[in-house]
C-alpha cells in the first residue's frame, strides 16, 4: 500500500478577467471514455506517514495533520496529541467508514469524511449560504463541502471537495457560472480539467482522477470526486450563482 497519494497540480489557469479557452495549438486533450459514467469513484484511502505503513503497524503513535479537530468531532479530549485511546477511537471510526488504513492517524480524508457526516442532514444549518429562489452552488471552504441549494432545498449535495492552497486561495464571495468545457485540459499544468465549469476568472469546480483527500489544496479550483463533478455538471447551467466562505484548514 502506498504511503501517499500523487497528486497532479489541478487546479486554476490564471486570474484574468477574460474568459479562459482551450488552447488551439494543444494537442493533448481529455476525451471521457464511453464507459466512463460507469467507472465509480475508488476507496478512501488516507495519507499516512511512510514508515507507519513500511512497519504495517495497527496502531499509529503519530500525530496527524487534523488530530485536534479529529479529537474534537470524536469528543476526546482536544489537546491535538495521539494517545493510545485516541488511536483506538479514530481507528473505530476509521473501520466504520471504510477508510484505508485503518490505523488510527488523523489524515485528511478521515477529517473530510466527519466534515462530511456533520454537513450531510442539513448543510446549511448555520444559514453561511445566502437563501435565494434561483440556484446556489454553495462553497464552504472551513468544512470543505459544497451542495447546491434552490430556496431552502437541497438539490445537489453535500459532497466533499478540494479548494485553493495558501498562496492560491479560492476567492470568496459572490460569483457566477460563466463558461462550461466538459473535457478541459489545463495547457498551464498540462492536466485534465474534466467538467470543468468556470466561475471566477481561471478558477473552476472539475473532477480529478486523483485523491481529493491531501493536506495540501488545489492551485484555486475547487476539486471534485469525478462521480460528483459529473453529476455537478448535470445540475448547473451557465449564469447560475456560486457563493464561496470559510478558509480552508490546515497548509
């Protein structure tokens, strides 16, 4: 089992206020395959340390990267250090979600998927996301989920998702779906872009082949599980409102 995910560098073209478009000369783009609509998204599979998974040790002494928030959600004691009752409780939970390795380290995607859960019977308790009668893609960069809401109802979603780095964060507030390219390819990282729908200046909701579950986040764009970007693509029209808050946690 691999230690990490590789993680292609997705994410936005440029900041220009012109609409990016497929370069001509580019020789190389993604074309889905005609299966592709049949191909699931795979496993959760957490980033754990290298020498954690070389020992194959059933219990991780390490401190993860979300350990305090992990011990918070789990309500343990939130001191933001593994013990050997918080590797046995995160690895419960782990087991219970079907997240690979099961070892109790506190990784992205076991924090995503608690993220996930709280979001999942009401994503806008909190009312962060503005109510309006037309469509909202819905972009809570602090949990990392987005939904499409339509009123008061949930149309899309929630699904969990990848937003900007530090240094390439994605900008907050209001924007709008301006341009759709189901098969984009980024002539910047030389990477497929698919069900690209661009919202604001180079930065768009697209699909990855790769985990979505790292500690560190996209180059702006908001990252989708290929499953869920395809159904996002089904669900917005060109002109439809997205409205983006938060910060993402961690680097």
């Amino acid at each position: 089992m691999l230690a990490a995910v590789t993680v292609l560098p997705v994410g936005a073209l440029s900041a220009s206020a012109a609409p990016p478009r497929p370069d001509p000369r580019a020789t190389s783009v993604h074309r889905p395959a005609d299966d592709e609509d049949a191909v699931a998204d795979g496993d959760l599979v957490e980033v754990v340390p290298h020498q954690d998974v070389v020992g194959k040790v059933k219990c991780s002494r390490r401190t993860g990267p979300y350990q305090r928030a992990v011990e918070k959600w789990l309500k343990l004691k939130a001191d933001g250090k593994q013990s050997a009752a918080d590797c046995k409780a995160v690895r419960d939970f782990q087991e219970q979600h079907g997240i690979k390795p099961a070892i109790g380290f506190a990784g992205p995607a076991t924090w995503a998927t608690m993220q996930l859960i709280s979001a999942k019977d009401d994503p806008n308790a909190k009312h962060k996301c503005p109510v309006r009668k037309h469509r909202v893609a819905c972009v809570d960069l602090d949990r990392q989920v987005t939904w499409v809401q339509k009123g008061s109802d949930v149309v899309y979603g929630p699904v969990p998702m990848r937003s900007g780095r530090v240094g390439h964060a994605t900008r907050t507030g209001w924007h709008k779906i301006y341009w759709k390219h189901k098969n984009h390819w980024s002539t910047l990282y030389d990477a497929p872009m698919p069900y690209a729908q661009f919202f604001s200046g180079g930065q768009a909701f697209h699909g990855v082949h790769d985990s979505i579950y790292t500690t560190l986040g996209s180059w702006g764009c908001i990252n989708l599980r290929l499953d869920d970007a395809r159904k996002l693509w089904r669900v917005l029209k060109k002109g439809d409102r997205v409205y983006v808050w938060g910060h993402r946690p961690g680097k």
